[in-house]
C-alpha cells in the first residue's frame, strides 16, 4: 500500500498558447492564461479507471475516487478556472465522463465542492492522449477501493467541511448516527437478493424500532436519518458531528471521509467488499462489523455491545464533550 504524498507542486508553467503537444508527470502544475485570468488544465490518461470500473455518477466513486485526488491537485491553485481532460469512453467504456451527460449526475456535488475552481469536464475521444499540455491525474493501481494517500484524503475532509460550516462540535447533539438507507425505487422482484434483511438493500423497520427501544433505555442521544432526503452539507454535518455511525453497508458510508479522527463505524451486514474498513482506517476512525445473522435478528445483542464498545472508544478520544455516560457492560 502506498501512502507517499504525490511530489509537491513546482512553480507554474505558463503557457500562452494553450495547446503543446505532450503532457506532464503527476505532480507537474500546468496553467494556461485565458481572458479573465488563468485555467488549470489535468488530464486523465487512456488507462484511468475508477475502483472496479465503477461509474462517475455513483456516489462512492465520485466522493472517494474522483474527488479527492482532483482536490488535492488543485490546492495550491490560484486560478478560477479548470478543465480535466477525459477520455471520452471513460467509466467502463459505457458512459461518458462528461458529468451533465449521464443518466444520474454528480453536477451538483461538483459545483459545490469544485466552485473555487471553476471546475468542467472535456472530452478527447481517440484512444490516445490529446496533444494538450496537462497535469496527469494519478489513478494508480494502488490507489483502489478507498487506498488513496492519506495525504489525498485528509485533505480533502478539511476542505469540504470547511464548504459546510459551521459545523456542530463532535457530540454535542448526539451520540449514535443511524443511517437508514432509503428504500429503492422499484418494488424489489428478485426475491434471491431481497428476501432475507441480510441481503435487503435496506434494514428493516424492526431494526430501527428495536435500536430506539435500546438506545432510549440507555440515556444516550441519538439520530436516524435517510441520506438520500439530506443535501450534500448536511450529510458532512451529519457524519462530522457523530462520535459513531451505524449503518448497513453502501455508499452513503462515502461520508467516513468528514468523520473526525477517533470516531467509530458499527458496520452492519452483508459487506460488498472492505473499502469502508479501508476508508475507516485511512481516517483514523474505529471499526467493527456486525455479521449478516446479527442483521437478520434486528439491533440484537451482538450489535448492542459493538455499539457501546465503539461510544467507549470515542469517549476516550474525546472526554471533554457531552457524549453519553452509559457502560459498556
């Protein structure tokens, strides 16, 4: 795994002329004067793919594999304008990058998050790098379901937490943030992976229900919130304020990257693949996972006690704010 920060930027190139034909190394600023100012101009190159050919417009993929690298590359950039040049089968050769031209889009998160840049997206449609002079992004191999630098990602939840202040100080609303993921939009017709709670794409009400009964019982504080009802600040309010998180896995999880270093993840059931294990330890949060029979019996004993466990953990990362007093026994 390799967590060596990219080569710090030179002083900028200044081109004039705007087009040259090569590129740069990762790492190797390039800035073109334009009317009005200057544009930052990156590249992706032909063999750029996202964490298992993954699509730009989901959510996990943009939050975790697109953003931070671009963020990172752009933080000592003083220009307001950017342009990322991509190839134009990009996303498993089946979707364009372009983000306005797929079917669900990330446009809005980008204009948030990318608005001091002035960011867009260009196409180069041969199966060859454009003669452009551009800053390479770095997709390397390495780098996949949530094995960026830290340096990348750390970077990143101090910019975008920063575009959502204020920001709630961590557990002075509550003490356990249960994200319920919201149903999906189609009556679910294959029983095969819907018809136990383990493989639903959404716990059951029972769990819910059974976790207020529980979390009531013990004085603590707590919140449950669909994602998918939330904008994109307050989810980073939400994920930034929460001593622990609960929640089935899926890419509302993304979210980890605004959770402050000591804070805790209760993972629960069916686990596509470990990337939040991964994005957990990255961020220097605490992890445990509650197996798929666990999510089958409701918020049963087994998840009772990683809760407490994980709320334990965080009251030693932070004594000093009002997190919940109850035992772990």
């Amino acid at each position: 795994m390799n967590n060596t920060p990219p080569t710090p930027l030179p002083p900028y190139q200044i081109h004039p002329q705007g087009f040259f034909p090569t590129q740069t190394a990762p790492g190797v600023a390039v800035v073109a004067q334009v009317p009005g100012g200057c544009e930052r101009r990156l590249i992706m190159g032909p063999e750029s793919h996202l964490s298992g050919h993954g699509k730009m417009w989901e959510y996990y993929h943009f939050i975790v594999d697109f953003a931070p690298r671009t963020a990172y590359a752009l933080r000592d950039s003083n220009c307001t304008k950017t342009v990322v040049y991509s190839p134009g089968w990009w996303n498993d050769e089946r979707f364009g990058f372009s983000l306005h031209d797929t079917p669900r889009t990330m446009q809005p998160l980008a204009n948030i998050i990318f608005a001091k840049y002035g960011l867009t997206l260009s196409h180069y449609e041969k199966r060859e790098l454009p003669n452009i002079v551009a800053e390479q992004l770095d997709f390397g191999e390495g780098y996949h379901l949530s094995k960026q630098p830290k340096t990348w990602l750390h970077h990143f939840r101090k910019h975008v937490t920063a575009l959502a202040a204020p920001v709630a100080p961590i557990g002075s609303l509550y003490d356990i943030l249960i994200v319920r993921r919201g149903l999906p939009k189609k009556a679910c017709d294959r029983p095969v992976r819907c018809g136990t709670a383990a493989m639903r794409r959404a716990l059951p009400s029972a769990f819910f229900d059974e976790a207020e009964v529980f979390l009531k019982a013990h004085g603590l504080r707590y919140q449950i919130v669909v994602l998918e009802e939330q904008g994109m600040k307050e989810q980073v309010r939400l994920f930034a304020q929460a001593p622990v998180v609960v929640a089935i896995h899926g890419s509302g999880l993304s979210n980890l990257l605004f959770s402050p270093q000591g804070s805790a993840l209760v993972e629960v059931g069916v686990r596509g693949n470990k990337c939040y294990v991964t994005l957990s330890g990255k961020m220097g949060l605490g992890y445990a996972h509650a197996h798929n029979h666990a999510a089958d019996k409701g918020f049963s004993s087994e998840i009772q006690k990683l809760v407490l466990k994980a709320l334990a953990h965080a009251r030693i990362t932070f004594p000093r704010t009002q997190l919940g007093t109850t035992s772990d026994k």
